[in-house]
C-alpha cells in the first residue's frame, strides 16, 4: 500500500477538522462536499474505508504521536493494557 507521508496526513486531518466545524454552523452543501472529498482522500491514503477510522490511522502515523489507548483500532476495550486490573 502506498503511504502518504506525515505532511500531508496532518494536512488533510487539519482540513477535514476545520471543515467540520464550519458545516455544523453554516451546513452548506459545498462544504460538506469538500468533506466528503477529503475523506475519501483520508481513505485511500491510510487504507481505511470510513472517514472515522481513517482519522484515527491518520494521527497514528504523525510524528510524536504518543498513542495511549488504540483499543478504537484493535477492537478492545479500555483498562486492557498493563496496570489493568
């Protein structure tokens, strides 16, 4: 698969963020468009197929991505790493 590289990642999440909160106070059609489209951009580019998970994968690959919990990417539920229990 071929690998966006980190700039370009962290320009399309910043984008895609900045989208979102100008649909949820305007809720223009073209803006939601230009979401849809950075989405789908998201996707192929972290090889995901909705624009949530490709968020996530996203952030991952970002340089000092101090990652704590990746139980959203593994399926598993919080307090299952090390000191749980």
């Amino acid at each position: 698969m071929l690998m966006a590289h980190p700039a370009v990642l962290r320009e399309l999440v910043a984008e895609y963020e900045a989208l979102e909160l100008l649909h949820a106070r305007q809720g223009k059609a073209e803006v939601r468009r230009r979401m849809d489209d950075i989405a789908y951009t998201l996707c192929v580019s972290t090889g995901t197929r909705d624009v949530d998970t490709a968020l996530i994968a996203a952030r991952h690959r970002l340089p000092g991505a101090g990652v704590q919990d990746d139980s959203l990417l593994t399926g598993t539920g919080a307090g299952t790493g090390a000191g749980a229990g």
